[in-house]
C-alpha cells in the first residue's frame, strides 16, 4: 500500500538547482513545475499539483528575480498554514542577497511563522522533516 505524501516543490526558478539537489533527498512523492516550455496547460498542472499535494514548499534563494513566490507564500501561510513549508537558501551558485533583501526575507520569515508554518534553513532539514512525516506506519 502507497501511503506516500507529496510536496509541490515552489519558490525560485532562475536555473536554480536547489530542486536537483532536494529531490535524491526525499522518500516521498513530489512534483517539480518547472518545465521547459511554459504553456497554459503547465499553469493548469501546477495550480492543481499546488491545490492537491499534501505540503507545498516554498523555497527562495538568491537567483529570485520575482515577487510571485512570496505572494503565492503569504497566501498559503494564511489559508493553509498546516500544509506550507518555507525555506530560505541564502547562496546559491555565487548568489548571495543583499543585506536588505536579508532583512526583507527576516520579516516574512516571522510573518509565516506567526501563521505556524514549518521554516527551515536547508534542504536537508526539509528533506528529514518530509521522510518523517513519509515513514511506513
């Protein structure tokens, strides 16, 4: 019997790699949005995979360039606090934030975590938290 849960993996694109290096970390199911070719149907998938999986897991790192995620972050902490997950990558590749961006995130950080949402500092910690939740009962 398949009792895995599933996390919808959201948060910075950019050719970030944080995805490639989460996924040989989890034991559970999970769906990746990005694709190669933004179509509508892909936009039809994620929003369905985002309502449907059991966590949603916003990661941002440095190589965001948009302000979508954290929108899409606010929403679900308020909505579905049980459900969200939030991390923070602060290099990535040779991307670092700037010291205001630093600050910036520090305040969503605690705006989420007054909603109950689970924050981590690294995949390994999502990872571990997820492979918990997933383990055979």
């Amino acid at each position: 019997m398949n009792n895995n849960i599933s996390v919808f993996l959201g948060g910075t694109c950019n050719n970030s790699t944080w995805r490639e290096a989460l996924i040989p970390h989890l034991t559970c199911d999970y769906f990746n949005p990005v694709v190669e070719n933004w179509t509508e149907e892909a936009q039809q998938i994620e929003i369905e995979k985002r309502e449907t999986c059991d966590f949603v897991l916003y990661v941002i790192t440095p190589k965001m360039t948009g302000v979508y995620s954290i929108a899409e972050l606010i929403e679900s902490s308020i909505n579905e606090p049980h459900r969200t997950i939030f991390c923070t990558i602060y290099k990535d590749d040779e991307n670092e934030f700037t010291e205001h961006q630093l600050k910036s995130l520090k305040m969503v950080k605690q705006m989420v975590i007054k909603y109950n949402v689970r924050t981590f500092d690294n995949l390994i910690d999502i990872a571990n938290f997820l492979n918990f939740i997933n383990r055979p009962t």
